[in-house]
C-alpha cells in the first residue's frame, strides 16, 4: 500500500515537472518574441491568444499609458464588442488601480466589495463594461508594465477557465512577463523617437486610433492615392488638422490657402510660373527680414537648395503646403484674367522699364502698358473677391507701395509694388478718373466708369488725399450695381420690419435712416423704394453718386461743382409733381429746410444722416436749425444701422454657452425686462449658440458676409411732444424705448441668439 501511495506521489510530481518545463517553455518562447521583435505592435497581435492560453484565461487586455491625458488605452485586447477601452490612472479601475499602485492585484471575485475594499478603499470595478459587452468578468489578474521609473502600460487577465483564483505560479510570470514587456516598450520607444511616423500627431493627440492609421494605409496601397487623402477622405480627418500633423513632422510651420492672402509683388519679379507649378513651391511674403516660401516636400533638398539660389540675399523660412494649395497660390498671385498679363509678366516688364531711372524722370503715361495692366487687375481683382474699397497707400523714401482692400467691413493686404512705381500708379488712378494729376496738395474726387478701360461694367468713386513724405493715397470704393435687396431679405427683426413697413407705406413725412459710412444706408432706402415702387407713385431721387439703379425710380445724379446739389435737386424735384423724393444725404440746413417742408406739403422724403444713433439724429437735426415743432410734425421714423459680420453658415460651430457666458449676454443687454418681452431664450441645458470655426469657403476667418443691425426710433405722439420740448438725448432715447425701441446693442444680441453672429462682432459695431 505505501509503495503505491509512493508509486502515485511521484507521478503526480513527474506531471507537475512536465507542465512545469512546458508552461515556462511557452512562457519563454513568448518572451523572446517579444524581447527580439522590432515590431513590437505586430508581435503583441500575433500572441495575445496565446499569452491568453497560457494563463489559462478568458481574456487578455494590454493597456499602454497615455501620458498626457494620465490614462491607460486598451492597445490590444480579446474580444471585438468594444472598439478601445480608456480609463483613469487612479483606483477607479482595477488595470488603473495596478498601474497607480504600481503593483500586482489578483482578485478572485470583482464584485465582491470587501474584496475591493481590502486592497483599497476607493477601489471600484467598473461595471458598465459588463453591461455593454454582454461579457460576465470575475477574476482579474492585473500588473503594471513598467521599466526602471518610467510607467508604461499594464496587463490584465480575465477569468481563469476553471473559474478559481489566478495562481501563485500565475502571479509569478506574469510578472516575469511584464518585465520583458517593459523593456520592449521602452526600447521601441526610444526608436520611435528617433525614428518618427508622419502621424504620430495624430496618433498622440488620440485624434486617429492605430487601427484606422493601418486601415488607412491598406486601403491607399489598394487605391494608389496617398495615406493623408485617404485619411481626409474617409476618417473625418480635416485638411487644417493633417496639415498641421505634417507641420510637425516636417518640423516647419504649416500654410493653409487664402484666398485674401497679400500678392507679394516685389517676390514674384523674375519668377517663371511653369518652373514654380513644376516644383510646387511658391513665395508668400516677406516677413521679419526673412522670405517664407511654401513647398510641397521640406525635406527635398536639392529643392531647397535652388530656391535659396533665387533668393540669395534673404534668409528663408520654409513652410509645409499641400501640392495642390500651392498650385491655387501660383494661380492666385500671377492668374490671367480678362486677357491681362499674368502678374509676373507685369512686374517683370516693369522691372525691365525700372533701369534705375529716377523716380521723378520716370513719367509713365497712360499708355504705359504695364502700369495699365496692373491697375486694371488690381480693380478687377477686388471685384472677384466682392470688395468695397481698395486703399493705395505708397510710402517715402524706398517703400514698398501697399495696396489693401476691405472685404465685409475688414481690411487686408492684397499686394506690394515696388516703390519706383508709386506715382506712376496714382497718375494712372487720376487720368482714369478726370482729376488733375498736376495737382498733388490737396484732395481730389472723381469717378471711374471702368467698362471702357477694363470691360467689367462696374463704377468706381475715387478720392485722393496728400499724406506725409509727399505722397497721395488714393481710395476707390467699388459702387454696388444692380437691383435692390428685398426688404423682408434686410435682417429686420419681426416688430422692426412691421413698424418700418408702416411709416414707409404712409402717404406723406420724413423716414431718415442714419449710420457711418459703410453702413448701408442707400441700400436700406433703395429696399424701401422697392417695396413701394409701383405704377400709380412718381418717385424722384437725388443721389451722389447713382450707386443702385431701379426701373420705376426718376434718378438723378447730382454736380456740386456746377452748383446742383442736394437743395438744387429738392427744389427742382418739388416742381416736378413727385409723390416721393429721396435725397442722399442732407448735411446742410437748407437741404434739411426743405424735405421737412416738402413732408409737411403731402410728400413722403426718405434721407440719410452720419449720426450714431436715432436719438441722437434728433439733437443733430435740431442743431442744424429746425424748428422743432414742424420737424416733430414732419418726422415718421430714424432708423439707426450697422452692419455686423455674420458667422460662416458652412462651418459655424454649436455649442452649450457657460452660465457665466450667458449672463454676460444678458448684461450687454441691459434690461432684463426687455430681454423677456422680446421673448428671448432663458438658460437651460438645450440652449445652443453658436462660434466661428473656419473652412475653405470663408478663408478661415469663421466669417462670410455681413447684415444689418437696427435701431428704430418711432414718431409716436410722446416722442414728437418731446422733440417740440427739445428734449436731451437721453430723454428721446428714453421715451424711444418706453415705445418698443430696441438699441442696435440689443438687436445684435438678439441676432447671437439666432445663430448669425457672435458678441465679438456686435461689439466691434455697436457701443451701447
């Protein structure tokens, strides 16, 4: 009998020798996997099944450590019901709970709380992973991976398959495991410093998961098309952001197209337009003393090597740009449009004209067909990019000439002349615009009819100003052509639209609508005429110039110099049986003398003011020398705008503003009880606004277009009883507001609301 029990202790420490050698011989194999691999990745994908086995387990996680979010990412894992798994560094989790511990945790029962609570009080099995996988986790044996001090992910086993405990033994290599691991991760770290991916950007920042990077990189090998147009294409992965990712593996700053990116003149001089497309590389400005130069390939040096050679004076700032951006910069900068010459073949001619000649002896005619050329580009460039002013602004001494232009209310750069040009250029503006380019003291106006110097039938008001160093600016404002806007399409509020409608629609008075210059004020009284042009009303207009022109409208462009302005125009008008007459503006005492009087004879006069506000166009017009009882009799309504630029309707970005952000809102405001009554939104977890994000159709700027903001004082009985008091501003502004008026402040905020601007904006244009 004892020899038996003999007989069968031995067996049992023979089998246990066996599986012994065969689990360390599998636990080794794995191991020096690991340890030889260059691709760590790729091993790990291999073995997690067999890792998995070897423990005898359901399931096998392996997390690597998110630094920067102080988190722990599922890399590899089994099971498919959760694409990625994330959890805090903290006792929150038991993986998290490991690597904070920095220690091995083996827990028989993840449910069982005085477990948990024996390992640590705040430690805590996360549940819901249950609840979304469908998978029934009990037994969890974790360990971090770590390496000296460095921490850099951890292990995690689920579920032993005959349902006990995780061993001593299981414990044991584990950790003999996770120490190869350690050293693994460490050193392929170290190679992937020094041996960086294109996305690694993407990768770290968790915007793409490696899963998709290898998607991605499949699919392009199958298409042909590179990895960044995949990635754009099919990941939701945004131009701005890839660029910015090979920005940073290319170690240069990034270029995104602009479309109102300043020409650089004085760059593209002797510059071939075939030799820049084939090399995809352009200049885009000087700036610090240094050229920056976009190119498709930084890291092309022979590339680089010929650029620095065509500019052998100047240090360069290389920046990334894709291909195809740089090919629309090329075409942006030197485009051939209308039959002009390209602006390289412009500026070189002139180069060639230059021969150091002296400025003053240089004498370009009109004739001089490269300055021709480049003005009638320079105009017909604004007008595709739906400009409203050009500004030429040379400078003394060896300046550069500037050329800016405003686009929705803002200036920006659109190119640089060389300054041997400067005069030739303004001479050019003059003789276009019938003014005397003898005559370089004081400030000139005049008018461009440009169909007969470029083709496009636009109009140009000019006015030249002397500034400092002998120079002349000059300005050009591009007049809108055209049919009015529909009022109802002119950004009035409901109770805003409806009172306007009544005064304008009444057979007789005065409507003035006030603003700065810019503001559109003759677009908002031509919207007006339009709604009440009809066959049976004769309506007279004297405007300077004729910008918008109607078909039904006597329009009539008055001559100041001639002697035929504004009161000129009024009394010819009221001798010609109007029904309504609208004068630009009335800036004098006798023009304001008579559309009063010609309101209060059965006229209706529309006009506009430069005031800032509606209360203060009364003050204003009282000031001028109006008796204050015929002008409350004469007055239907002020309406005060500005026009506000309006957040991009393609790129616009929701969100759910703080409280702190609302109350700010409602303290702009200014009057809580107004704020109610205009039945504007209370703060509630579904109240979104809006903010400017920024697309290729809006260049960026999270902006595109402008509308109006108004400000619509009524003459209600109240406020005419105070004009014939002479009332302060104050008390008109009062009283307007006592009458339902809203402040162009609060039309603005009430507009946020609605999702077309934002507060940065309405306070640009608005002061109360």
């Amino acid at each position: 009998m004892l020899k038996d029990i003999d007989n069968t202790g031995s067996n049992t420490d023979v089998n246990e020798l066996k599986s012994e050698v065969q689990y360390r011989t599998k636990l080794q194999d794995i191991c020096n996997k690991i340890y030889s691999a260059q691709n760590l990745d790729e091993i790990l994908i291999n073995t997690k099944e067999e890792i998995a086995s070897l423990f005898e387990a359901d399931r096998l996680t392996i997390y690597y450590v998110d630094g920067v979010k102080r988190e722990i990412v599922s890399r590899f894992k089994s099971g498919d019901e959760i694409a990625e798994i994330r959890v805090p560094i903290s006792p929150a989790s038991v993986a998290g709970c490991s690597v904070f511990k920095r220690k091995l945790l083996n827990i028989a029962d993840v449910y069982d709380q005085e477990e948990l609570a024996g390992i640590d009080s705040d430690l805590k099995f996360d549940s819901s992973w249950d609840k979304k996988t469908g998978f029934r986790t009990k037994q969890v044996l974790a360990t971090p991976i770590n390496f000296k001090n460095f921490q850099l992910g951890a292990i995690q086993l689920i579920n032993r398959s005959d349902g006990t405990k995780f061993t001593k033994k299981d414990e044991d290599y584990v950790q003999e495991l996770s120490k190869i691991m350690g050293i693994a991760l460490y050193n392929q770290k170290r190679i992937e410093k020094s041996k960086s991916n294109k996305f690694d950007h993407l990768l770290k920042n968790q915007i793409l998961t490696q899963k998709d990077l290898t998607k991605a990189t499949e699919k392009a090998r199958q298409t042909g098309k590179t990895v960044e147009a995949i990635l754009m294409d099919e990941f939701s992965i945004t131009k701005s952001v890839m660029g910015e990712c090979l920005g940073v593996y290319f170690d240069v700053p990034y270029i995104e197209y602009n479309q109102n990116l300043a020409i650089p003149g004085d760059l593209l001089v002797n510059l071939k337009i075939p030799f820049m497309k084939k090399n995809t590389w352009v200049p885009i400005r000087a700036q610090g003393g240094k050229v920056v130069i976009a190119v498709d390939n930084p890291q092309d040096v022979q590339k680089i090597g010929v650029i620095k050679s065509l500019f052998p004076k100047h240090e360069l700032e290389i920046c990334f740009c894709f291909a195809e951006d740089i090919l629309r910069f090329i075409e942006l900068f030197t485009q051939d449009e209308q039959h002009l010459a390209s602006m390289d073949e412009i500026l070189s001619q002139m180069k060639e004209d230059e021969e150091e000649v002296d400025e003053a002896e240089s004498g370009v005619s009109e004739e001089s067909s490269a300055i021709v050329q480049l003005v009638n580009k320079i105009i017909i460039d604004a007008h595709a990019r739906n400009c409203s002013d050009i500004h030429i602004e040379p400078f003394p001494g060896k300046q550069h000439t500037q050329v800016r232009m405003r686009v929705d209310g803002a200036c920006s750069v659109y190119q640089t002349i060389p300054y041997h040009y400067r005069n030739a250029i303004v001479s050019r503006l003059k003789i276009m615009s019938d003014l005397d380019i003898a005559e370089r003291r004081k400030p000139q106006d005049g008018k461009i009819g440009f169909k007969k110097y470029g083709g496009l039938d636009i109009e140009l008001r000019v006015a030249t100003v002397p500034t400092q160093g002998g120079m002349e600016d000059v300005v050009m404002r591009i007049l809108a052509a055209g049919e009015p806007i529909p009022l109802e399409k002119m950004g009035f509020s409901k109770n805003n639209f409806e009172n306007f409608i009544s005064v304008i629609t009444k057979p007789y008075g005065i409507v003035f609508v006030c603003g700065p210059t810019g503001s559109g004020k003759t677009t908002t009284l031509h919207s007006a005429l339009g709604y009440i042009n009809k066959p049976e009303v004769k309506i007279w207009t004297a405007e300077d110039p004729v910008e918008i022109t109607q078909k039904g409208l006597r329009q009539v462009q008055v001559q100041p110099k001639i002697g035929f302005d504004f009161a000129a125009a009024m009394r010819a008008f009221l001798r010609a049986d109007p029904d309504i007459i609208m004068v630009g503006e009335m800036r004098d005492k006798e023009t304001t003398q008579i559309g009063i009087e010609a309101s209060l004879t059965g006229h209706l006069v529309f006009s506009t003011l430069h005031t800032n506000s509606a209360p203060e166009s009364v003050t204003r017009l009282l000031d001028m020398g109006m008796d204050p009882f015929n002008f409350a009799d004469a007055i239907l309504c002020i309406l005060a705008q500005r026009l506000v630029r309006t957040l991009c309707k393609k790129c616009k970005k929701e969100y759910h503003p703080a409280k702190e952000e609302y109350d700010e809102l409602v303290r702009e405001y200014g009057d809580p009880v107004t704020f109610k009554k205009n039945e504007l939104p209370d703060y509630n977890d579904n109240l979104v606004l809006f903010m400017p994000n920024g697309c290729d159709a809006c260049n960026n700027t999270g902006y595109s277009g402008r509308m109006g903001l108004h400000e619509l004082l009524m003459g209600t009985n109240d406020q005419k009883r105070m004009i014939q008091e002479s009332a302060r501003v104050e008390e008109l502004r009062g009283q307007a507001i006592k009458d339902g008026m809203t402040t162009l402040k609060q039309d603005g905020i009430a507009k946020i609301f609605s999702g077309h601007c934002d507060l940065i904006q309405v306070r640009k244009v608005c002061i109360q």
